[in-house]
C-alpha cells in the first residue's frame, strides 16, 4: 500500500517535467516541513487543473503581486514519484481561505475497464491545501510547462516531432 499525504500548509507547490519533448514525464510536487512530495501524473492533467484552477480563481479576490512574486515554485529533481494520480478535486475552504486540492492514487483497471476492487487495499491520497497566491504561482508553471511541448503541425494540429510527423492530411 503506498502513503497517504496530508499537507496542510505547504511552503511550495508547484508542477515540473522530466525528458524531452513528447517524451516528458509530469509530476506535482509539494513541500512541507522537510516533507516532500512527489506525484506523477498525464501533461493533461496539469492542463486541466492548471485551468479548473484559474477558474475558480475568477470568482476569489486575488493575492497581492508581492505575494505570488514570493511563492516559491523550485521544482526539486530528480522526482522520486510516490505514486501516480488518477482523480483529482478541488474545493473552496472560506474559512481558512484555501484551495484544497484532492488526488487520488490511480486504480489499476482489468481489461473489461472495470475497477478492481480489493477490500484491503484502498488507493493512497494527496490533500494539499493552498493558498491563492501558490495556485496563481502554479497556473503560471503549469500553463508554460504545458506550453513548452512539441510544436502542433499547421494542417493537423497533431504534434511534431524533432524529425517530422506522418500527418494524416497528407495522405
């Protein structure tokens, strides 16, 4: 069974990648009182996040400049990946004026695509709670990070690699 995180007051959170273009692996990571943790997960899913996020930001008063401009974003390598994400939620705490962030290890499926479900174990989970001025810090990682992948192809829209793509348009 893998740990179960409880962060709640992070000093530092914030997204990172390992590899090349097309071949980079996502991770989200957070630190606390000398704990560090590491999560890995889809480039989609920093995407998405990064944007639910910025969304629900919409509707909250915004940090200070010298607030987001103090968050400190470091990405710590190499990763040493607790687990991999599956689901992930987000919630408003008012009162302690917070973003909860939720991340749920991922379940291995059998081929039916159903969940396996094994009564004793139960998948690990990641609370960070964060506050605005980190979320708006880690929208700005998050959205450049997603940005910086492989240039799309101007017929398809697929990505390219280095060497080209066999673009389906040209066929």
């Amino acid at each position: 069974m893998n740990p179960s995180f409880e962060l709640p007051r992070p000093q530092r959170f914030t997204a990172g990648t390992v590899g090349e273009p097309g071949r980079r692996v996502f991770f989200l990571q957070a630190y606390a009182d000398g704990e560090l943790v590491t999560l890995k997960c889809e480039k989609q899913q920093v995407g998405a996040l990064a944007e639910h996020l910025a969304a629900l930001l919409a509707d909250l008063p915004l940090p200070g400049e010298e607030e987001i401009v103090g968050t400190d974003v470091d990405f710590v390598e190499p990763p040493a990946a607790a687990w991999a994400v599956g689901r992930m939620g987000v919630a408003w705490d008012e009162g302690d004026d917070r973003l909860v962030l939720q991340c749920e290890e991922m379940v291995i499926v059998d081929e039916d695509e159903e969940e396996v479900v094994d009564e004793e174990l139960e998948p690990a989970t990641a609370r960070f709670r964060l506050s605005r001025a980190q979320v708006v810090a880690f929208i700005h990682v998050a959205r450049e990070l997603v940005a910086a992948g492989r240039p799309p192809c101007y017929l398809c829209g697929g990505p390219m690699d280095p060497t080209g793509h066999a673009c389906p348009r040209l066929n």
